[in-house]
C-alpha cells in the first residue's frame, strides 16, 4: 500500500445526522498517519529547545513577474507547522501566485520556496506528495454529482472502485452533503460548492492544504461551516496557509499573518501584533439624539486633536487615538455639554483599519477614478472585500487547473503557465 493511499484510508470524517445545508461539518482524521508522513524525509530541522517549531513552509527572495507585472516581487516568508497561517492583502497582491508557486503550478523566477524542506522547483513530486490546493474558484465538475466528482478523484488518486465510494461517502457525510450528493453540482448553492470544493481538496489528507480565499462569497452560516472545517483539519495535524480578503477571517482563524500588497510583504505577525501596531485603539461614540451629532463632533475634535468620522450610523462618530489621556479628557467635554451620550468605547483597531493604514491603498484608489480605469488594487476594494466579494461570481475557467491543482500537478503544470 503507498504512502497516499495510507493516508487516505486512515482518514475518517463524521457528521451528526441532520440537514444537509444546515449541520456542522465534523471532520476527524487520525493524527497518527500525518505524525507518521512528518516523521519521515524532508524535514527541515528537528525541534530542539532553540528552534521549536520545524517549518512547513520556507521562503526566500521568491520572485515571479508577468511581463511588465510584478506579481510576486521578493518575497521572504517562514510558516511554521502546524497551525493556520493567513496570507491577507488586496486584489492582485500577489497572493494566488504565491499559493501556485508553492503547489508547483507556477515556476518561480528567482528565489526559493520550500515545502516541508523540499525545493518546489527542483523537487516537485516531493512537494506534490504532501500539499492540497482548494483554488480560489471552483474547481469540481458542474455537470457531475457531488459524489461522482468525488470518486472521480479518489480514482484519479489511487483509490480502488470500493474504496473510492467509501471515501466519497465519507466526505459527503463529513461536509453536510449526503442530501446532495447525486444532485449536479450545477444545482448547489455557493456554500454547498465551497465545501464540495474544499472536501475534493482532502480526498487524501494532506500535510500542507492551501485555501485560497475558501469563504469569498459565503454567507455568515456557511463562512461558520467552513471554517469549523478548517479549524478541524489543523486539529488533526494539517497545516493550513489560507488566503483571505476578509480580515476578520484572519483574525479569527490564523496564527500569524503576512499581509502582502503589490507583491512584497509589509507586515507579519500574529492578528493582535498587526493591530496593535496601528496605534492604540479606535474611540467610538454613540449619541440618544442623532440631531446632535455635528454638536459633539465639535465638542470632540479639538479635543481629541484627531479626525472625528461620521459613521453611517445617523447617531455614531469614531475617531482614531494614540493617546490615551485625551479620551478621557473627551469623556469629560462631552459630560459638560449638554449633549447625552449612549454609548462611548475605546477598542482595539480591527484588522480592517490595520490593513487600509498599512496598504495605503486612497491615493492610489483615488487616480485610478480620475483616470477612469478601475484600480483592482483599491482601497474601496480592501476595505468592502465582503461586497465586493459576495457579488464576484464563481468563475469555472480554472476548473482544469485547479482540479489537477488536487495533485498530481506535472500536467497541469503545463497548462497552467
Ligand atoms: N497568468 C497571469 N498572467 C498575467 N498576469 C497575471 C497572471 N496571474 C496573475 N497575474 C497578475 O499578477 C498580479 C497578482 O495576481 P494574483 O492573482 O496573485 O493576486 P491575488 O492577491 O490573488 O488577487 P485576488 O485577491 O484578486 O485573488 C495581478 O496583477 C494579476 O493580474
Ligand atoms: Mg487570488
């Protein structure tokens, strides 16, 4: 028995009996298989006191342009393993191109990314051997049903005929989809796609699974479902790297976060390092009466010696501070007015204002209106990332390459470049 098919018959998915569209995705695997698989070649380093964590994913001067396109340009990045790692930035930050070098679909043009301490470029098979791509779109046949997709791949995989059906079945139960399961994937809904997706993504478990924007278009319920299926995977010994627009998303899910703009890092750490690094934190107002808000902003403004923003909601102002004593000292100009207030915080910035102070993207987004050209890299499109996304199709022009982005990857290797 290879490796892979090991590895697959050692995984097994439950889910509690219910509502296809509506129940938790439970996914188990046994860890030992993975403990096992990581046990073996291509370690980087063994944990020692010094340097606990090996490293799932090494980086170093990765570079690859299109023609004039710096797509990726001189990127240096450690993941460790284990764990979610969040790879966050604009449209067009380079961020899938990143995630295909690294699945071997894309060759690099300078510079080095290892998996698992295996060379992508030079190593290829090894590094196909133990990573799973869920590509940004979707990557399964509309014409077939969920199961058949299903043991289609298994097959393409190595499973024999039975123990293709079981694994489908397997999946199917484990992602809320046995009710769907001999329907045309044609007739799911966005949610049921994305899962079926993500399930054809871990026919075989891998070590390494890159998520590339997994939720873009979800609503809240079935973004919850995905992400307890990811939350799983990492449980049972899977080292995610995810790709998301959506900061909350990174903030819920990851570790550590890259954010990456116009191909170059420009920030790394963990969700809170990243906040906490845009300043000391957000004051917001709420006031009983919204007839007095341009009174308060008065009030506050000289104050707080900051830009008080109107909010959308009527009633609600927030401004950004880094010093502390002038919150109080606003508190107390707005108990001496008359002016009642219901509701007055100071918190933490969210990922989404750490990310539109980091990218900087206004000035940019600005000339790109006056010139008439769209600007896929705007600050409108960073900062509504959840509108924008919830009206982007799903695209079915990257079938082919990300379904065989599945692995084996030699083929569409050549189709993809
Ligand atoms: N095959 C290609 N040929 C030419 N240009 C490309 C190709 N793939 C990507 N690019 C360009 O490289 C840049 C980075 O693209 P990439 O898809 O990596 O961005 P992204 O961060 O994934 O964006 P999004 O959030 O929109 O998915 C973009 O300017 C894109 O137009
Ligand atoms: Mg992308």
């Amino acid at each position: 028995m290879t490796d892979r098919q090991r590895g697959s018959e050692d995984y097994t998915n439950r889910a509690r009996s219910g509502d296809a569209e509506t129940h938790e995705p439970h996914v188990h695997a046994r860890s030992a298989t993975l403990d096992e698989r990581r046990g073996g070649r291509g370690q980087t380093s063994e944990p020692t006191d010094d340097d606990p964590a090996p490293l799932a994913i090494e980086i170093a001067g990765l570079v690859k342009h299109f023609g004039e396109t710096k797509a990726v340009d001189g990127i240096d990045l450690q993941v460790p393993a284990g764990g979610i790692y969040g790879l966050l930035g604009p449209n067009g930050a380079g961020k899938t191109t990143v995630i295909r070098m690294l699945a071997t679909l894309l060759q690099p043009d300078a510079g080095t990314a290892r998996v698992f301490g295996d060379d992508v470029a030079t190593a290829g098979d090894a590094v196909r051997e133990r990573v799973s791509l869920t590509g940004q779109f979707a990557s399964v046949d509309e014409d077939l049903t969920g199961r058949e997709n299903l043991v289609l791949l298994a097959r393409l995989l190595g499973y024999s005929r039975a123990g293709a059906r079981e694994r489908a079945t397997e999946l199917l139960d484990a992602f809320g989809l046995t009710e769907a399961a001999t329907r045309q994937v044609k007739t799911y809904s966005g949610g049921m796609r994305r899962r079926l997706d993500i399930a054809a993504s871990i026919v075989v478990t891998p070590e390494l699974l890159f998520l590339d924007e997994p939720t873009t278009g979800l609503d809240p319920r079935n973004r919850n479902q995905v992400w307890d299926i990811i939350r799983a995977l990492v449980a049972n010994g899977t080292t995610v790297l995810l790709t998301t627009q959506y900061l909350d998303e990174a903030d819920q899910l990851a570790d550590r976060i890259a954010v990456i703009d116009e191909g170059r890092i420009i920030a790394e750490g963990t969700p809170g390092e990243l906040k906490a690094s845009v300043g000391s934190g957000v004051l917001s107002v709420r006031l009983r009466d919204p007839a007095r808000r341009e009174a308060a902003r008065d009030v506050l403004q000289p104050v707080l010696d900051a830009p008080v923003v109107r909010e959308s909601d009527p009633a609600a102002l927030s401004a950004r501070v880094t010093d502390s004593g002038r919150v109080t000292r606003a508190f107390e100009a707005l108990s001496h007015s008359s002016i009642e207030v219901s509701e007055f915080t100071l918190g933490q910035p969210s990922l989404d204002e750490f990310f539109l102070t980091v990218t900087d993207r206004s000035g940019r987004a600005e000339a790109a209106a006056a010139d008439g050209s769209e600007g896929s890299g705007s600050a409108e499109g960073a900062g509504n990332a959840e509108s924008a996304a919830t009206t982007r199709t799903v695209a079915t022009a990257d079938r082919v390459e990300n379904r065989s982005g599945n692995r084996p990857a030699s083929d569409s290797k050549r189709r993809s470049q």
